[in-house]
C-alpha cells in the first residue's frame, strides 16, 4: 500500500501529498520503499523529505544500504557541505559505512568541511579495516572513571547528549582501560555515595578493535548482549557495538553468503543496471564454462559405450541427485563455520558423520533408483550399476562437501565462495566415470 502510493504520487509529480505521506512514516519503512524503487524515483522521493526536512532525510539514508545511500547522495547532486548538514544528523559508524562508497575525492572533501571533533572520529573508524569491530563501532557511549560515586555518574548521564549505546555504563581507569562496566539498573538502586568501582561488574566481555565482524556478531549472540564494549591491544575503550548493528551484520553476512553461493561477490538488485550485473556475473559464468568441460571431457572418453548402450546415457541425471546432496553438506558446513562452531581440528566428527548420512541416503535412493532402472531396462545389471554409482558418488559428494570448506577457509579464501561448483564439477565428473567405467565393464551383460 505504502509502495503503491508513493509511486503513485512520484508518477503524478504530486509531490506535496508525497511528502505528507512520507513525514508520518518512519524512516526505515521509507528506506524499504526506497530499495524496491527505481534509480530516479528514489531521487525524487529523497529530494522531497530532504527539501522539507533534513534530519529525515538523514534517518532515511542511516535506514539504507550504505552503497545505495552513497549512490542516492551523488546522484541527487548534493554539494559536499549539504551533504555535511546531513551527516550531522547520522551516528558516526553508519556515517563511515557511507563514506566508505562515496567517491574519495568526495569523502575527503566530505570530511574537510566537518567540525573537526566529529572529522576527527570519522577518520580513526575508517582507519579500521572493512569489517571489523573498530569500523562499525559507535564512539557515543557513557563512560566514567571507576572513583566516580552513583551520584555524579547520575548527573553526568543526565548532562550528556543523547548517545547510541545507553544500556550500559562503562568504567574506566586513570589510563582509559576498561575495568568494568555498571548497568542503569544499578545506578539507580545503590547509595549516591557508593563509587563505581565498588559496584561495577569487573568481568566484561569485549571485542578488539581489528576483531572481524562476524566473529563480534558471536560473541554478542553467544552471551545474549545488548551491546559490547570495543577495545585496542592496550585494553584501552575506544567504542561500542549495539545489538542493532549485531542485527545488521547478520543480515549482510547472510545475504553475501548466499550470493557467494551463486558465484555474485557483490550485491545484485533488481534495479542494478544490466551492464554492471553483466559484469559481476559472467566472470563466475567463465568459471563454470570450464568446469562443464571438465565433466565433459570425461564423458567424450566413453562415447564407445555410449554408441553400443545409448540407453545408458539416459540416468546420467541422476549425478545432480548426488550434486544436491553435496550442496547440503557444503551448506551445513558453511553455517558451523560461520557460528564458529566448526574448525580443523575437529572437522574429523563432522567428515565422519556426513559420511553416515551420505550412505544411509545412498542406500535408500540406491535401492528405489536400481528397481526402477531394472524396470526400465529389464536388466538386473543396470539396477546394480546405478545402485554402485550412487553409493561410490555419494561418499564422494559427503567428503567434498565437507572438506572443501573447509579447506577454503583454512588457506584463507571464504568457504561461502565457489564450493558448490567445484563440487558439483567433482560429483559430475566422479558421477560419469563411474556410470560409464561400470557400464564398459560390464558391457557384455548389457548387450
């Protein structure tokens, strides 16, 4: 309803209704209607929340992908200094994510006209790498020294502007490492006079600056935390990551895997123009072409058997059987990585116990397949074949499945990228030698 009349109203120029719909709704339902809407249309709906009101035009862009928000920026052809007007208005991690696909002549310019306090914070988060904890952290939080009494921290988070992590107070010492952390609860409960270092819990829980993202979003979900604090190798509190932002990391983390999966590095919408998705994905496409060569050229070495037996030919499918069932192992694992819970030294149990499932599938898939291949033929020995190629396929499928990601992620590359192809080459290719190999054996039952 929302899309529809919006559209609606972009379409017709109507353009004081849009923006008497759009003040009443919140900026991340805005920010929805935004991705789903083209190129243009999305310029002409921000011009008009940002011609009547600039900090929600800022909530819009803090709602958006940071790519799309960057592209929104550029394309509406918003000088530097409008820009900074905005950015004044969006918390410092969501403003680096967008900076980080600004043009770098733009950012830098971006980051010149900003007051030199707020220039300063940017530029330590983008020194962080991509993806980790230091550059999606949050700098506004509450912190006090640990002889600070309930008292004055009361009066204190009462002064202070609004941050983005107030769940948590964190204690530091005289040289700025965290020590402990206090709830809100606390302050309130406990005598004015009492010192935080008296009621401060002193165990906390923390991430390192250069932490990868992922492995933060773990921690976060592993210990049902709201927030956690950021720290650098001298322990000293440097930021906060909010349960908000945990969220977001799990979305992007999900749905680049399952890009990877398909071969796509980089996102790909539907209002992507067709050259750029062009680009980012015939590249895989190439990779692809030389895995069916591959299985290919192993086919070609049985065309004898294939020319005395053609019927042979038709259960070559059943080697997508086996490929799906690997994919499912290679999705399995990729989720144990993922969480954390799957590493070398213990990939042992899990090759083990894939193998299991793998026989126990081939068995009864096995069992249907030969009856209906006998079936089919009338040769007892075409059940037995399919019978042995599905069995010998699918441990291969089981060991694959698992080692490759394995394997991927142990030399560095990410277990998320290109397995399932090179698997489905692998139970391809397997698949054929054994229908093929087996049916030249046993060529003279054929007959």
């Amino acid at each position: 309803m929302l899309f529809s009349s919006i559209t609606k109203f972009i379409r017709s120029k109507a353009y004081s209704r849009l923006w008497n719909l759009t003040k009443k709704v919140h900026a991340a339902d805005i920010a929805a209607v935004m991705a789903r809407l083209f190129p243009n249309e999305r310029i002409t709906l921000f011009q008009v929340i940002y011609s009547h009101d600039v900090e929600k035009a800022a909530d819009v862009l803090a709602e958006l992908e940071p790519d799309i928000a960057a592209d929104l920026l550029i394309k509406a052809q918003l000088s530097p200094r409008e820009m900074v007007e905005i950015f004044r208005h969006i918390d410092s991690d969501d403003l680096v994510s967008i900076l980080d696909h600004l043009p770098e002549d733009v950012s830098e310019k971006v980051r010149s006209l900003m007051a030199p306090k707020r220039s300063e914070e940017v530029r330590e988060l983008l020194a962080y790498g991509e993806e980790t904890a230091g550059h999606i952290m949050s700098t506004d939080f509450y912190v006090l020294h640990q002889d600070t009494t309930v008292s004055d921290a009361i009066t204190a988070i009462q002064l202070s502007r609004e941050v983005e992590s107030g769940f948590y107070l964190y204690v530091v010492d005289d040289e700025g490492k965290l020590v402990g952390v206090v709830s809100l609860k606390q302050l309130i409960l406990n005598p004015p006079s009492t010192k935080l270092k008296d009621i401060m819990n002193p165990h906390v829980i923390s991430a390192t600056v250069d932490m990868d993202q992922e492995e933060v979003a773990r921690m976060v979900s592993a210990y049902n935390l709201v927030a956690i604090p950021v720290v650098d190798h001298e322990g000293k509190l440097k930021g906060v990551i909010t349960v908000d932002d945990i969220i977001d990391i799990i979305e992007e983390e999900a749905a680049e895997n399952l890009l990877k999966m398909a071969g796509l590095e980089e996102v790909d919408r539907i209002t992507t123009p067709p050259v750029k998705s062009i680009k980012r994905r015939l590249p895989w496409l190439y990779v692809n072409l030389i895995t069916a060569a591959i299985v290919a050229s192993v086919i070609s070495l049985f065309k004898g058997t294939i020319q005395k037996y053609a019927l042979i030919a038709a259960f070559m499918p059943i080697t997508g059987l086996v490929g799906n069932a690997g994919i499912q192992s290679i999705a399995v694992m990729v989720r144990e990585l993922a969480l954390g819970e799957l590493t070398w030294e213990n990939a042992r149990k899990a090759l083990f116990k894939e193998i299991a499932v793998a026989m126990g599938n081939a068995l009864g898939l096995g069992i249907v397949v030969s009856i209906l291949g006998y079936l089919t033929t009338g040769k007892p020995v075409i059940g037995l074949i399919l019978f042995l190629v599905l069995v010998g396929d699918m441990f291969i499928a089981a060991v694959a499945g698992t080692l490759i990601p394995i394997i991927w992620k142990k030399i560095g590359l990410d277990p998320a990228f290109g397995p399932g192809t090179f698997l489905t080459m692998l139970t391809d290719a397997v698949g054929y030698l054994l229908l093929f190999g087996l049916a030249t054996l046993l060529i003279g039952h054929l007959m």
